[in-house]
C-alpha cells in the first residue's frame, strides 16, 4: 500500500510521478498544466520538493531519510528545502526525532510539520514459488539447510549494499547454508555495475533485480533474516515488513534503524560487518531468541504502525490542500 492508495480511497485522482523523471521545475509546471492538477504532495523534501515552488499549486511534503540526514550539510541545499518549507502547506515526518531534526534547522517551519509514523501492511503472493526463486538466484541448497538473509535496497551509495559483502562471503565460506541476497531497482547505475562486479566475485552472495511487492514479501516472509546495512534511513519500510511478517531484523545501527529496532527485543544492530557476521551466528545457534525478536517485532508493528492511523492522517492533511479547514477544527495540531 501506498500514499496513492490512502489518497484514492477518499476519493482523490492521484498521478504518480518519479521526480528523477524531472529535469527541472519547468518541466512540472508543464505537467501541471496539461493534466490540470489541484495540488501535490512530494516525497523527499529536497528531490521532490524543489520541483514544487513558484508553481503556485497548494503542496505538502514527505521527509525521506537522506533529505534531513545527508541534503541538510550541503550549504545549497539546505537553503532550497528551507524555501520549499516556506511554501508547503504541511511537512511530514516519520519519527520525533526526525521532527527536531527539521526544527533546528528551519525553526521557521515548526507549526507546519506533523508526526506520523508509516503505516504498514503486507501481501505476500500466495502463488509465489520458493524454490524456483532460489534456482533463479543461483542457489543450489536445500530450503529445509538453508540460511538465507535477504537486503532489500535500491542500488545507490546511501544503501550500501556491499558494505557486508566482503565479511559473508567470508563466513559463507565456513557456514555454506549462509546466503546474502540483495534485491533491488539500479538507482546508480555507475554504481549498480560496481555492485554487480563485486557480487559476481564474492561467494555466498546473489543479486536479484526489482521485484513486485506482493512477490518480495513472499520472498521476505521465507527468509531466514532481513538485513538494512544502510548509511542513513529516515524509517526503513523494509525492517517494518519484516516484523510484520514474522521475521527476524538485523541492522546496521545507525538512527534511523535505531529508531525502530530495539537491539535484543525487535531485532539486533550491528556496528560493523564483524559484529553482523557474530550476531547472525547467533542468530543460527539460538532459535528461541529468533522466537521472542518476531514476537517483540510484530507487537510493535502492531501498536505503533497501524495503516488505517496512516491513512487518516494523509486524508486529513490533504484536505488542508483544498482549502479545508477540518485538520485544524478537529484540533490535529503538530506533535
């Protein structure tokens, strides 16, 4: 599920567009104009955000993770996120800390910006074949000897993707049960052909291209853990899933992860590969701690990630997009 499906339940036409596909704001002053759109809500406060002022058309914002983590310590951009800030009706972050982070750096947006976790639901393929995925992936292993940790990422630097490799292959070494999977679009594709060179050199590790989402769910859902060696997030909606689906978390821990995963209760962070490789082997050897990180994981999700909570607030909050003021009667302040 989506902002999208949130927005169309009540009755909005949304258009989804990839602010990569943009060059520059003069190109979405045309979209707007020739698809006659009302407003606009922007994921990623700088990359999609800066395609949005001057236009005119009312908008809202969706802090992503590198905006307020890596964009906001480049002099320029933090100064184009502060002027999109000023024109954006609402901003929405995933966390308080998030939310304080916006603060100290543009105090002039602070009775515009909104807490809200995301929501999550999952829907694996029921018609998912695990056994033809793993041949696809060039696994030869039995599933019933299998230990497969799966990283779910687009292919860019902030992911990381091959911060663990050299360190699995190692250990895959030792422990052949042992499979790294990453699975993901080729956002860089300069570093996407680095990726896959170093994957194709490294034992134990497979890269899978994009997948739909009810088939990565499937694939997540029989994994044996799921892996986020990220150098920064806003809030990981792949470690979320995971706890939904009942399956271990392993981290990498920095704040963004830190946020949502208690080391020891929903899942277990790492500080580097070494510690990743330790944690995993006790992963493997202590079954009953695999059992209480998913029951942990999935109350948590439960209790503080609820879809339907996500979904009024993005319906509330568009609303203001039309002019309605039934956000601010109903007393939704900022948190």
């Amino acid at each position: 599920m989506s902002f999208r499906d949130h927005l169309e339940a009540a009755g909005h036409v949304c258009l989804l567009r990839d602010a990569f596909d943009f060059d520059s704001p003069a190109a979405v002053a045309a979209l707007i104009q020739a698809e006659g759109l009302e407003a606009a809500l922007a994921l990623h406060l700088y990359r999609g955000g800066r395609l949005l002022r001057g236009h005119g058309i009312p908008f809202g914002v969706v802090f992503g993770g590198t905006d307020l983590n890596e964009d906001v310590h480049q002099g320029e951009k933090n100064q184009v996120m502060g002027k999109v800030l000023e024109e954006a009706r609402f901003a929405v972050a995933f966390t308080e800390a998030m939310k304080a982070a916006a603060h100290r750096h543009w105090p002039h947006a602070k009775s515009k910006i909104y807490v809200q976790s995301q929501g999550i639901t999952t829907t694996p393929d029921a018609a998912f074949r695990w056994d033809a995925f793993l041949q696809g992936a060039g696994i030869n292993q039995s599933a019933d000897n299998l230990h497969l940790f799966l990283l779910i990422c687009g292919l860019r630097p902030v992911k990381d993707p091959l911060y663990l490799v050299d360190a699995f292959s190692e250990w895959h070494r030792e422990e052949p049960s042992a499979y790294l999977v990453i699975v993901g679009p080729e956002v860089d594709p300069e570093f996407s052909r680095e990726v896959r060179a170093k994957v194709q050199r490294s034992a134990g590790v497979r890269l899978v291209p994009e997948m739909r989402q009810g088939e990565l769910h499937a694939v997540m859902k029989n994994c044996f853990a799921l892996v986020n060696s990220s150098v920064s997030e806003g809030m990981s909606a792949a470690i979320l899933e995971a706890m939904d689906l009942d399956v271990p978390v392993l981290a990498r821990n920095i704040p963004g992860n830190a946020a949502v995963v208690r080391h020891g209760v929903t899942g277990l962070l790492f500080s580097d590969p070494q510690e990743f490789v330790q944690l995993a082997q006790r992963l493997i050897r202590d079954p009953a701690l695999g059992g209480e990180l998913v029951a942990n994981g999935r109350k948590y999700v439960s209790t503080y990630h609820s879809w339907w909570a996500e979904r009024d607030t993005y319906q509330r909050l568009v609303r203001t997009l039309q002019g309605d003021s039934d956000w601010q009667a109903a007393d939704q302040r900022p948190r």
